[in-house]
C-alpha cells in the first residue's frame, strides 16, 4: 500500500494523477478542473528541466561529515543496499542493480584503502526474492573480490538498516562506521545511523557536483524525472525522519 502511495503521488505519475482527476470534473467544477489540468502540465514540463532537477538533488548533498572523528575513528564500513534485477542466470534469481553495484564498488574501494571489515544490510524488497544484503554478499565475493564479514538482511528501509546494523556492530563493541550510499541518500541515512546510536562518517559515492546552467538545461528530458523523483523522496523522507521522534 505504501509503495502504491508513493507511486501515485511522487512525480511524474502524481502529476498524471492530477492531470486525469482534473479532466473528471465537470458542472460547477470544470473552471477548477482546467487550472488544475493546467498545474499538472506546468509541473510535468518543469521538472523534466534539469535546471530544475539538479539542483533539488545536489541540494541533498552538502555538508556531509565525511571527516572521521580523530577521538573515535571508523572500525567498520557499512555498505546499504538498493536495487535488485531479477535474472534467470543467476543461482538467487536476482542481481544486484546499478544503484546497489555503485554502493559496493565504493564499499570495496573504502576496504582497500583502510582495511576495515564490511557490513552489507539490505532486506527482501519483493516477495519470492532474495534479501538485498544476501544477495550483496554473494556480489561483494564475486564482483569485487572483498568478502563481507557480516551481512544483514532483515530490514526493510533505511531506518531498520540502522537500526539492524547497530544491532550487529554493537555486540562487536563497534560504535563508530563509514556509511556507504549514494550522496542524495546519505543526509536521510546518517540521521538514521545516528539515531541508532553509531558515530557516523559519510562515505558517499561520486557527488553530483553542481554546474552553471546552459540553454540545453531548460529543453525537458525525461532522465529529469527521476533525478526529482529522488530528491523529492529522499527530502520528504529526512523530514519525516527528523519529525517523527517529535509526534
């Protein structure tokens, strides 16, 4: 039901949702079914203009603590998962996905430079499927050739990532970690880790370093879709994060 939700109400389907609720009014509402048809068309075309997208995910993206803390330096790396893509090639039926592939490769390269043992967390995203974190497991020994010494597969947001994750690390007297994920997912993450308790370093992928604008950032595309997609969920998701404790 979530998942549903969201799909009909993030961008760009929530302005589809709009779009056809406009068209359905009629009688004493048709004059507001027309600026609402109008709304929807404005903000289908606005943000499929990477001048307006990237900057909303850039935005996600400043002021990370990626400075360990020299009284209490990192012990262990935690790489969050992301995506899956079902295969029939595969012994678990999946795959990692691009997004879950780009959080490994960072993790691994952080291993290599500091030596520290890797936690990959992730749950099952769909029924049938194999939990993400079991599935990073087996990718991390394949892929990259650097095991992961423990694996969480039980959480199903990035709430119980930290929460399961702390779980782990704090039975191994760790309280201190490298967070791995993407940098528009890292400020939404660190709250979490945070808040279970952990001292946190950010070790995000490859930033979105913010450009001037050009003409061609104002021609709609629909990779700008998604990029607000992200950042609109990842927003509205750290400000449910930071409120909740409060309600």
């Amino acid at each position: 039901m979530r998942n549903l939700i969201l799909l009909l109400v993030m961008p760009p389907i929530g302005f589809l949702t709009l779009l056809v609720f406009s068209l359905c009014l009629r009688g004493r509402l048709l004059r507001w079914g027309r600026r609402l048809t109008w709304v929807a068309v404005a903000g289908l075309v606005l943000l499929a203009m990477p001048a307006v997208s990237d900057p909303m995910l850039t935005s996600l993206e400043s002021g990370l603590p990626t400075t360990p803390p020299a009284e209490d330096p990192p012990k262990a790396i935690v790489v969050l998962g992301g995506d899956l893509i079902r295969t029939a090639q595969e012994p678990l039926g999946v795959r990692p996905g691009l997004l879950t592939l780009d959080r490994e490769r960072t993790g691994a390269a952080l291993h290599r430079a500091t030596g520290l043992p890797i936690l990959v967390t992730g749950g099952t995203v769909q029924t049938n499927l194999a939990p993400v974190g079991i599935v990073m497991q087996h990718s991390m020994a394949d892929d990259f050739q650097t095991p992961a010494r423990w694996t969480e597969s039980e959480s199903i947001n990035t709430q119980q990532n930290a929460q399961f994750s702390a779980h782990i690390l704090k039975a191994e007297g760790i309280d201190s970690v490298y967070v791995v994920t993407h940098s528009w997912h890292m400020r939404r993450a660190v709250l979490a880790f945070e808040r279970a308790g952990l001292k946190v370093t950010a070790a995000p992928t490859d930033l979105d370093e913010p450009l001037g604008f050009e003409l061609e950032d104002f021609v709609p595309r629909t990779a700008a879709w998604q990029t607000c997609w992200f950042a609109l969920h990842e927003w509205i998701g750290y400000a449910w994060y930071a409120i909740r404790p409060r309600l």
